[in-house]
C-alpha cells in the first residue's frame, strides 16, 4: 500500500515540475489568421440538475466538433467554479454533466458558459445548482426479524335482515265444501327445512402465540452516493494527519476514532473517490502534496487521490475498490507528503474547505 502512494506521489511531483518548466518557455511570433467568431451560448436544457446530470447546451458558433470543456460556477460571494468534458457534436449543440461539486445544503442560482475544441470561451447564462439533499440518499438496511402473530378479534356482530319483499296479492277465497270423511293416516312426511341459524356465542380465550419465524435474508445495500467535507479550513504539518467523517460535514480531528461514522449495516464496496478544494493550497515553503485517503476500521485504503501544492483544486481515483465490512466505522484522512523543494521540515500547509464523495454499493 504504501509503494502504491509513493509511486503515485512522484508521478504527480513529476506533473508539478513540467508545469512549472513549461511556464517559462518563450513564445514565438507567427503571423495570426483572421479571428474566428466567438460562440454564442443561448440556451441550456434543462436549466437545472443533479451532480452528473446529463444537459444540453444550444447556440451558434461552437467550431470544431470533438471535446471542450463546460464551466459551472455558483452564485456564492466568492463564486467557485468547476468544469466537465462537453461532447461539441455541432457548431451549434454539445452535451455535458453537471459536476460532482459545486453547492452543498441549498439550490443554488449559478451560470453555465462553453469553452471550444480551440479555446473559444462563450458567454455565460444562467443554470440552477441542485441541492445535495435533494439529490441523494443513504442506505437501505436490511430487514429485521418478523415480530410474533397477534392475538386474533374478537367476532364482529351479526349483521342486520335485509328488508322483506312486498307481500303478492290476496286471491279470492273460494266457496266451502262439505267436510269429506277423514283418510286414513298418511305416512310419516320428510323432514322440514333447518331452522335459521342463533345467534353466535362468545368468542372463545385467546390460544398461546405461535413460534417465532426464522429471519429473512439479509438485503443487498443499493448504490448510493455518500458526501462529506469539513466545516472550516485545515492547517497541516509533515507527519501529522487530520481526519474528517465519512459522511456529511465535520470539523477536522488529530484523532481518527472521535470523528468516524457507521459505513453500513451490510458489507458493501467503496468506490469512484473525488476531492474538491474551495480555493488553492498554499504553503510559503515551497511545493509538495496532500493526500486524501478513505480509512475504514481505522486502517488507510487505497482509495485515494492527491492534490499539488499551491497548483490544485481537485483529484479523483476512479480506478480503485475497497471492502467495507458490515458495521464498520470510516473517516477520511487528510495528510501531506514529503516536499520536492526545498523547505524547512514540518513547514504548515493551509488548506480550504474539503468537500468530497464515493460510491458505496454491493
């Protein structure tokens, strides 16, 4: 686990020294085309939606078809901004997401704008930001035994007769004969339809309850989201981690058991990892790396990602799975690697407010 982040620590310093190499390259001079038309954004469909929510964007002047970027951005004093790939089909559609983070608790009234396959930057139009709470939801546990069979009620009353039929019309009597002798005794008759029913006695006592069924099988957890973040900025040192709550927002703690949460009742996976800062890191000592990693039963995972210091906002690991048992406890670890440029050991780092995400599913 640990060559795992050192391998990737050094590929994301080698990121840092080509960018900061390449910065100072000089630029030539070379005659300039006539300037192509700017792209014109007119219109947004729909004009609001969920992280990862498929929109279409509609307009003129897009150029080139193939992949540019879509920059949202937030309607927040200091607005904070994010961009997703946007698929240019034409020059007058493409197609993107809404990104993963850009608001927390509240909807938020944002803007949306284009930036072309060629650098092209568009005007921006209005897009409403869905709130988190809104957007996704936690886990279904699994389903609890079944409780003990009731005593059965008691009887009902009977109901009442239905209403008598009119009665037919009296005949006409007819005249009276003369009485004829008396017959000799006819064979007993057959036996005259039963009776009505009486009335229904008292219920009887109650019988002893039945035997506990056994439990059902335990259900599948379902995918969902789960979102964190720290509830203020974080000031870290070489060899000393901070640790925010697995779910929903925390102040940072030096110790990881304070701040941990109850993944699940169900074993579940971890997945698709992303971490987003509100403003650029600094540190006045040089360059270096914070690393984000999940921590599940107190113990680091490899379901991580890292930002460069002061050059990042963001990162993602998208490739990396961990188990997560039923009923174990996860936090998110906030740490720095060791610096590429020279600084005094222990230099502090100011961090902004972390806000991030997984997957967790079966």
């Amino acid at each position: 686990m640990e060559g795992l982040k050192t391998a990737r620590r050094i590929g994301a310093c080698a990121g840092l020294l080509v960018f900061f190499s390449g910065a100072q390259a000089a630029s030539a001079h070379h005659s300039q085309p006539p300037p192509e038309p700017n792209p014109v954004l007119e219109q947004v469909n729909p004009g609001s939606g969920c992280p990862e929510a498929k929109i279409t964007l509609s307009g003129k002047n897009f150029g080139p078809t193939g992949t540019g970027k879509a920059w949202f951005s937030d309607g927040s004093a200091v607005p904070f901004g994010f961009s997703e790939p946007a698929m240019i089909s034409s020059e007058t559609s493409a197609t993107t997401m809404v990104p993963i983070f850009l608001v927390e608790m509240n909807n938020e009234n944002g803007v949306v704008y284009l930036e072309t396959t060629k650098g092209k930057v568009s005007n921006a139009i209005p897009f409403k930001l869905t709130n988190l709470n809104s957007c996704f939801k936690g886990l279904t546990g699994p389903s609890g035994a079944t409780g003990p069979t009731g005593a059965a009620g008691a009887t009902g009353p009977t109901g009442s007769q239905g209403v008598t039929g009119p009665a037919g019309a009296t005949g006409a009597p007819g005249s009276t004969g003369e009485p004829g002798p008396t017959g000799p005794a006819g064979s007993q008759g057959s036996q005259g339809a039963a009776g009505a029913a009486g009335a229904t006695g008292a219920a009887g006592p109650t019988g002893e309850p039945g035997s506990t069924g056994p439990v059902g099988a335990s259900g599948s957890p379902a995918e969902a989201s789960i979102m964190g973040g720290s509830t203020d900025a974080i000031t870290l040192y070489n060899d000393n981690p901070r640790f925010l709550a697995g779910s929903g927002l925390s102040s940072s703690n030096e110790t990881e058991s304070d701040v941990n949460v109850g993944a699940s009742a169900a074993a579940a996976t971890a997945s698709n990892l992303y971490v987003n800062l509100t403003e650029y890191p600094f540190t006045v000592f040089g360059l270096g790396l914070l690393d984000f990693s999940l921590v599940v039963n107190g113990s680091t995972t490899t379901l991580q990602c890292l930002i460069p210091v002061p050059s990042g906002k963001s990162c993602s690991d998208a490739t990396d799975t961990v188990s997560v048992p039923a009923g174990a406890t996860v936090s998110v670890e906030v740490s720095t690697a060791i610096p590429i440029l020279p600084a005094p050991i222990g230099g502090p780092v100011s961090v902004s407010r972390v806000l991030f995400g997984y997957e967790m599913g079966s």
